[in-house]
C-alpha cells in the first residue's frame, strides 16, 4: 500500500488505474513520461522495492525508513531481483 501510495503522491494518480488483478499481481504499471514531473532514478527505485509482487521481497516499515533517514547518502536503491525485472521491462 505505501508503494501506491508515494506513487501517487509523485504522479496524481494510483500505478494500477485499470485495478485488475492481473496488473497487480504482475506489478503492470508505468511510470508517466510527463516532462513536468522529473522524479529522481533513486526514487522511482524505492517506489518499485516498495511494488514489489511479492510481498516478502517488499520491505518492511523499518526498512523503509531506514532507507529514507539515509536517502541523500546512498547512491541508489538495492532492487530484489523482481524489481530488477520490473525495472528492466519499464525501461524498454
């Protein structure tokens, strides 16, 4: 929920606005191509670690804001290999 939630608090609207299963399970989303909306690599990652379709490879609350205390440190976000895939299916 909270990887929906950032998502649409980034881009005015929810990542799986078709509400299909199938796009959930699959994490079948986008992100917009709006030159307005410039987000950041790194944080277009912690919203895919936070979409991730299973939810034991998502972090937990505690992770999540251990990753937002050290956001500006770190170089860029650990994906699990889903959101590798995620990642890699966006990019083309």
């Amino acid at each position: 929920m909270l990887g929906c939630v950032a998502y649409t608090l980034c881009f005015a609207q929810h990542p799986f606005m078709e509400c299909s299963k199938l796009a959930i399970c699959s994490a079948a989303y986008h992100f917009p191509q709006n030159p307005a909306t410039q987000i950041s690599e790194k944080l277009k990652d912690l919203i895919r670690l936070m979409l991730v379709p299973d939810p034991e490879q998502r972090p937990n609350i505690a992770k999540v804001l251990s990753i937002l205390d050290n956001y500006y440190s770190l170089p860029s976000i650990n994906l699990p290999e889903a959101a590798q895939q995620v990642k890699s299916k966006q990019e083309h």
